[in-house]
C-alpha cells in the first residue's frame, strides 16, 4: 500500500470571520498551502484577504474580529483558538501591511527584535543571511529604520521576519506604495528564498500579475469568498483572469458601456 499522503503545512477550512459580532468579512474560505511552495491570495482592497491573514496569525482580537466557524490547520492540528505567540512558536510569521517597524531603532535593532525565539549563534547565522539578501541593508545596518526608503523599510520587515526563522512566511501586500523598480527586487528576493531555502510562503496582494508570475497556486477573492483557485500557470491563461485581473483582452470589437463599468470595477486593484 502506498503511504497516506502529507497534510499540507497551512489548511483552512470554510473559515467565516465576524467583527463586532456584526459584520461577516470572511465566508467560507478554503485553501491549502503546502509545503516548499509560494501560494498567493488575490483580490481588491476590501475582498477579504488581510482579513484571512489575521486570522491564519491570531491577531483578529484586537480589531474585535473572530472566526466564528471553521477550521485552521498547521501540519493536520488545529489552531484557530491558539494565541499570536504560539502560532509565532510553530513557525508562521506574517510580514504585516505598512511594514511596522520600530522607527527609532536602528535596521539591526529591528532584526535583533525578531530573533527573540533564538539563540546567540543562530542570530549571527541567520542576521548574516538577511544581509546578504539584502547587501543595502548591510551598508545601513546603523541607520534609524524611520529614515529609509519605503523599499528599504520593507526589506528590514522582512529580514525581520526570517530572524525567527519561520516555517511558513506570510506576507501581506509586499508591493504596497513601492516603485516597480523596488517592487521587482522585493518579488525576486521572495522567489529566490524558496529556491535557496525551501520556505513556504503565502503572498497576500492586490498585484496579480507579479505575484501569479513566481507563484505555484492561487486563490483569488471577491467579497470575503474565495472565487476562483487553481495553479498559477493555469489563472495567468485563464480569459477572464487575463482580462479582469491581468487587464489583458483577447477579444476584439465594441465593448459596451456596461462592460467597461464591470471591467473598471473589478480591475481597479491592478497595477
């Protein structure tokens, strides 16, 4: 007999998230994020997807948000009544929106902050790789973290976030405010920890077409439900993927007025 397969390192399971008891932001969310691999969720500013994050993070308390039902699995155990700091302890670390920083602190104050978990020797070790990652954090290593470029700022977010050396890294809006020029780097770096190191990583974004292009798997969601899903190879053919979300048309003709309303509305998070 063959061996029952794995279980994926990240499953949700028909996730609903309710705030103030009131409001659903999340319904019925499902998805799976295995190990060694970069899944992405997509969507527009309001679809859900920082929402999912918390949840998966266990930081929804503070913006008076719970899951009401479902299911969150870390290697087949569940989760979703663990703490911040007991998720951190398993190895999922979220890299927020709007980076975070301590701003008073210098760029090594910053990545020290995130080997707290670790010991001596693992912190050189691991401080060492973040710098040769990012060589120009290295030449700013004694700056004020408040005083660097925004794509500086979000390379220490994410150096910091490796210094606990995570299992999974969650990222959420890598792209946002950068220029393309930064937001290329930023993207190449993602790709080239999964290829050096084997890191599994959830890619929260607005940007498809970046995040589909170094992606294994999406999920994409309207609304506070997932809509569609499949490998991204898959979804950057997919018509109306090219069309909504990539703003890439194969058809030829007149468009009426009420397909360019839909195209405009559901387009407005590209880039």
């Amino acid at each position: 007999m063959n061996p029952a397969p794995s279980p994926p390192l990240l499953a949700l399971h028909n996730i609903q998230v309710v705030y103030g008891g009131a409001i659903e932001a999340v319904r019925d969310v499902s998805l799976e994020v295995p190990a060694g691999k970069i899944v992405t969720l997509l969507g527009s500013n309001g679809a859900g997807k920082s929402t999912v994050l918390k949840a998966i993070s266990a930081v929804l308390e503070g913006e008076d948000g719970a899951i009401e039902k479902g299911s969150i699995l870390w290697q087949g155990r569940a989760i979703e009544k663990a703490s911040a700091h007991a998720v951190v302890g398993l190895g999922l670390v979220q890299v927020p929106e709007g980076r975070r920083l301590f701003g008073t602190l210098t760029v090594d104050e910053n990545l020290v902050v995130g080997a707290h978990l670790q010991d001596r020797s693992a912190l050189e070790e691991t401080r060492a790789f973040v710098y040769e990652l990012f060589p120009r954090l290295a030449d700013r290593r004694q700056q004020i973290a408040g005083y660097l470029s925004g794509g500086e700022q979000q390379m220490v977010a994410i150096g910091r976030a490796l210094m606990s050396r995570p299992k999974l890294l969650a990222l959420d809006e890598p792209s946002l405010g950068l220029a393309p020029l930064i937001v290329s780097e930023i993207f190449r770096t993602i790709q080239s920890l999964r290829e050096r190191t084997g890191l599994t990583i959830l890619l929260v974004e607005q940007n498809a077409s970046r995040a589909l292009a170094i992606a294994d798997h999406g999920y994409i969601m309207e609304n506070g439900r997932v809509v569609l899903d499949g490998p991204a190879e898959k979804l950057q053919s997919n018509a109306d993927v090219r069309e909504f979300y990539l703003g890439l048309s194969t058809q030829s003709g007149r468009t009426s007025m009420k397909d360019v309303k839909h195209y405009k509305r559901r387009k407005r998070w590209l880039s």
